[in-house]
C-alpha cells in the first residue's frame, strides 16, 4: 500500500506548495525556498520526505540539486481513489435503481 505514503507526503501544506511549484517545471532548492514562504533547511528535509515517497526526483548540476516532479510516484495513489471512485459510483447506481423500482 505505498498510496499511504503518498497521502502522507501530500497531508502537509508546504509539500503541496512545493508539489504545486514544480508542476511548472524542475527547479533548484533555492528556487524553491523563494517560491513557498519557509526556510531552506525546511524545504530540503520537505523534498526529502517527497523524495522518500517517489514523487519528486533530484539531480546534480554542480553543487546545485535540481528537483522534479515524478509522475510515476501518483500511480499508486491513483488506482486507490479510482478503485474509491468505483464503488461510489456502484452505489450511486445501486441507489437509483431501488429509487426507480419503488416508484
């Protein structure tokens, strides 16, 4: 069940904003900092914590760390909410039939 590492990255509001700014494209850790309103050492432990559940990638340019997005890292997440989205949707159809028989 690695989509609960996901949803665990993700629950936090600052790796949302930084998930949000690289979806404009990779940028440096400093660029970073500048985008979301919290400190440098803040934003590495952050990208840490997104590194360690496949949702962004980091590569060296120098002494510079470059960060992106990973895509594949929502895979997980995604058949989870469409598997939810899948019986909700079984339900409501479920409801309505019975709604259209007792008439």
């Amino acid at each position: 069940m690695t989509y609960i590492i996901t949803l665990e990255a993700l629950a936090d509001p600052n790796r949302r904003a930084l998930i949000e700014r690289l979806q404009k494209g990779p940028c440096s850790v400093s660029d970073l900092t500048q985008a979301v309103s919290i400190s440098q050492p803040a934003v590495s432990q952050h990208l840490s914590v997104l590194k360690a559940a496949g949702l962004v990638t980091v590569k060296k340019e120098g002494a510079r760390r470059i960060y992106s997005l990973a895509p594949q890292g929502l895979v997980e997440l995604r058949r989870y909410i469409d598997h939810l989205w899948d019986d909700v949707l079984a339900a409501f159809q479920q409801a309505a039939e019975n709604q259209s028989e007792g008439e």
